[in-house]
C-alpha cells in the first residue's frame, strides 16, 4: 500500500507548574540535558542559543519552586489523632 497522502501524528507537550508557574517543560528539560553534557551552564546555553542569564533563571527558578513544593508536601501522611486520656488525670 503506498500512501502520498499527508500522515497523521499524535503529539503532545507536558509542562509541570506549581500555582500557575511553570517549573519543569521541554526547554528546560533540554537544558538540563545539555547542562549535563557540556559540564558548563554557560556552554549550554550558548548551544541552545539563549543568554546565561536566561539558563541561570530557569534553574533559579525550578529550584525555588521545587523548594515551595517539598515544603508544602508533608513526608508522612497527616490524619487526625485520636485524643489520648491521661491515666494521671483519671
């Protein structure tokens, strides 16, 4: 069977945000990635064609944000405790 017809192709893009701001999508996931590469945050981001400043506030800022986040998690689930009587005040 030989289509020339267009083809038809499911794609999609995630991107994590916390209250509304983005921390962690494609970009910066290439930029971790070249990070990780090139050693150099600098070098990185002169090979994905943005200024250092630019890299140097993605980080800055998937760092505060995932700093927020683990602040808010709490590692041990919280239910409420039953009251507990003391012996003494019986």
């Amino acid at each position: 069977m030989n289509d020339s017809g267009p083809r038809l192709q499911a794609r999609s893009k995630i991107r994590l945000e916390i209250d509304g701001e983005p921390v962690f999508g494609q970009g910066r996931e290439e930029l971790l990635r070249l990070i990780q590469k090139e050693t150099l945050i600098n070098a990185a981001a002169k090979a994905m064609g943005i200024p250092y400043r630019k890299a140097w506030t993605y980080i800055d800022a998937m760092e505060i944000l995932q700093r927020r986040a683990r602040r808010r998690v709490s590692p041990v689930p919280v239910f409420p405790l039953p009251a507990v009587e003391s012996k003494a005040a019986a």
